[in-house]
C-alpha cells in the first residue's frame, strides 16, 4: 500500500481504467491543439498582393463604386436596390 501523497500506485490504476474512447478523444484534443498551435508559429509565405497591397487603390484614390443589394423573402416580392457612393 503507498504512503499518502505516493501517487506511483494511484496514476497505474487510472491509466489502466481508461477506456480506448477517452484514449482517441484525448489524442483528438491533443492533435487539433498541436495543429493551432502550429499554425499560430509557423512562418507565412510571403505573398506579393497581400504584404505589398500591389494593384489595390487606396480609399482616397478609389474611383466612385455602386453596390447591388438583392433583397427577397418568402412570399414576398423580391427587390434589387442599387447604392451609388
């Protein structure tokens, strides 16, 4: 019998009660935590467009832009209204 505070008899005996669903669950989380984590330390690829800006207008050079908005609901007749800027 192990002494208060001896967990080398306890952890064996956890272990040895896991069932193999808790075992995938818990290599499922550990995965998809190492993926995140990955993803957050890794390097980008530079890209010329997005770190450059190249070929975008500013917003003080934009030429004057118009929107479409298509608005239908059911049992409603459907609109389209045009937003000039």
């Amino acid at each position: 019998m192990a002494k208060n505070g001896d967990c080398r008899q306890r952890i064996p005996g956890y272990v040895a009660g896991v069932n193999w669903q808790t075992v995938v669950s818990l290599v499922i989380v550990a995965l998809a935590g190492a993926g995140l984590l990955w993803g957050r330390l890794r390097r980008r690829k530079f890209s010329f467009a997005r770190d450059t800006h190249c070929g975008c207008s500013t917003a003080e050079h934009a030429p004057n832009t118009s929107s479409i908005v298509f608005h239908a609901r059911k049992g409603e007749r459907p609109q389209i209204i045009v937003k000039t800027k």
